[in-house]
C-alpha cells in the first residue's frame, strides 16, 4: 500500500476518532481534555515528518526547496505551540482561557511568518516562471469573496474586541492577531486553490491544493477560536478541534504526495 | 486527448499532459509558443531549446531544478 493511501486511512481513523469523543463523550470530560490537546500534537509531527521527507527530495535550494522548507519551519513551530498548549492545560492545570495569552500563543504567532512566506513564495515563483494564471473574472470573483471575508471579521470580530473594555490591550494584541493573520494566510491559499484547479486532476498539483486546504481550515477553526475564546465560550473538545486536526493532516497530505511526485519523477527512465 | 499536426507539439504534449494534465499542458504549450511569435502547428527544431527553457522555468516551482532541468533536456532531445 503506498504511504499517501496509509496516510488518507490514518486520517479518516483520526477524524472519526475525535468526532467520535466529541459526540459521545465518553470518558467524560477528563478525556475530552486529553483528547483535545493531544489529537492535535500528533497531527501536527505527523504534518512536521512529512514534510520534511518532501523538503528533502530536493536538491537544489531553489523557489520550491524553499517554500517548503518555510511550511516546514511554520508547522514545525505549530507543533512546539501545541506540546506547550497541551502541556501547561494538562500538565500545569492552567486554565488557558485565563491565562491567554500563553507562551504557546507567542510560538503560534511567530509560526505564522514562515507559514505565509512559504505560500507567498509559492504563488510568486508561479508567476514568475510564466505559465497559464488562467481567467481574470476568476481573480475578480476572488477578490469579492476575499473582501466579504475582510468585512465580516473587522465588523464581527475585529472592531467589538478593540471596543471591549474588559479585555487588557495584550489580549487585543493576540485576538486580533490571529484572525488578520488567517485572513492573510487565505489569500495565497486561495489564489492557489484556483492554479492548481487548472491542473485537473494532475499529480504535481495535489501538493498545493492539499496545502491550500490545510490552510483554510485553520483559518475557519481560528475565526471560530477568536471569537468563542473573547466570549469565554471555547472549551476543550470544541468541534472547531475538527478543523485544526483536519488541517495538519492535510498538510501532512500534501508533504506526502510531493513526496512521492519527486521519487517517481526521479525514477522515471524517460526523462 | 489533444492532437497537434506538428510532430514537436505532439510530443511536448505527451512529455508534459502525464505530468501537469492534459488542459494545463495544452495551455503551457499555447503560452510558451506565443512567447516566441508562433503558433503550435509551426513549430521547428530550433525552437525546442527556448520551448524548453520557458516549460523549465515554469515547472521549477512544483518539482525542483533538478527535475524541471530533465524534462527540459527531454524536450530539446527531440
């Protein structure tokens, strides 16, 4: 069995796992907390393994060693915000909605730097090798759909954070740091999830469209975070947990089909 | 399946549809021929080298140099 089609089975097992906890709750709340912080360390060394395998097929430190050596580092510090997330909630006790922002916050918030620039390199080493960027309605149509997402988040979450009077200025800080920051993340994942749709159902463009996917599923379950965190409502075992877990392993995906796209190329005795 | 009257289109196309699929290899062969003022059907044998230096540049990005550098040294074979 290839390691793409073990990798889908592990994320089905993991999906129906953690929807399973969810739902019943068995185990009562004391599993649920385990489950919610744990599920997604795995997910996230699951995500780092492989994409370091992917990083490493290349040779030459060009636009796309690069750009995969950005995800790597950006999922690598996610994955050390998670051991630290897991660790102070159930190691220390800490009640995190408290204590927000935590150390683990301040590693998420640096993760998101090589995480963009990883996407922005992609997208620009696109452009610039010249192939087809295909229809410029589409572009447009983006852009509306970008700006509906920008409105919603300044006027829903945004601009009733900085109003609160409740919330100290370094908890505004990070509450809005992450949903500018996902809105941000989005637009390349976006722009991409369109190139790569011109590419049918072609080997070379799984790796980006699965990073895509990867990406705006933080980007919901961190919106979703934002808000329900500011209003004291997130818990552990939220099924936004769904979304972030999903997230990784879909990065985890595409390190996996890149993967695999580079060796049988190698392999390949007519090139 | 696209078929080119010229046998350099046909055989670019069948070294970049496995790859990139079928529609985005038409369209990056449409592109690249454009770029040097022609059309796919007019293709000649001293066009492969700058035909395959424009599909290497745009391939580098998802495979790599290394790789981009084989499939181009493929089409100028030809």
């Amino acid at each position: 069995m290839k390691k793409t089609t073990q990798l889908w089975i592990f994320t089905a097992l993991i999906m129906l796992f953690n929807l399973f906890i969810f739902l019943t709750k068995v185990g009562g709340e004391r599993l649920l907390l385990y489950v919610s912080d744990l599920l997604p360390v795995l997910c996230a060394i699951v995500a780092f393994i492989y994409l370091f395998k992917a990083y490493q097929q290349f040779k030459e430190f060009d636009f796309a060693k690069t750009s995969w050596l950005l995800t790597f580092i950006g999922v690598g510090l996610f994955f050390v915000a998670e051991s630290i997330y897991a660790l102070l909630e159930i190691g220390l006790g800490n009640d995190m909605n408290e204590n927000f922002p935590s150390i683990a916050d301040y590693v998420w918030c640096v993760g998101y730097i090589p995480l963009f620039s990883g996407m922005a390199l992609m997208f620009y080493g696109y452009k610039k090798g010249g192939f087809p960027m295909g229809n410029t309605k589409v572009y447009g149509f983006l852009s509306v759909v970008i700006a509906i997402i920008a409105f919603a988040v300044i006027v829903f979450l945004l601009i009733p954070i900085i109003k609160d009077d409740e919330t100290d200025l370094l908890s505004k800080v990070f509450y809005l740091y992450y949903p500018v920051g996902d809105v941000l993340l989005v637009i390349p994942a976006l722009i991409l999830m369109y190139i790569t749709s011109l590419f049918g159902r072609s080997t070379i463009s799984m790796p980006w469209r699965l990073l895509a996917l990867g990406y705006i599923c933080f980007t919901v379950a961190d919106l979703l975070y934002s808000y329900l965190s500011w209003q004291d409502l997130y818990g552990s075992g939220n099924l936004i947990d769904l979304a972030w877990n999903f997230g990784y392993l879909s990065i985890a995906l595409a390190g996996s089909y890149q993967m695999e796209l580079m060796k049988s190329l190698n392999e390949r005795v007519d090139l | 399946m696209t078929t080119y009257n010229n046998t350099y289109a046909q055989q670019i196309y069948s070294v970049l549809s496995p790859l990139v699929g079928e529609f985005m290899a038409k369209g990056v062969l449409k592109s690249q021929v454009q770029r040097i003022g022609k059309t796919e059907e007019a293709i000649v044998k001293e066009d492969l080298p700058h035909l395959a230096d424009g599909i290497c540049k745009g391939l580098v990005v998802f495979v790599g140099t290394d790789v981009a550098q084989k499939v181009a040294a493929k089409i100028k074979s030809f």
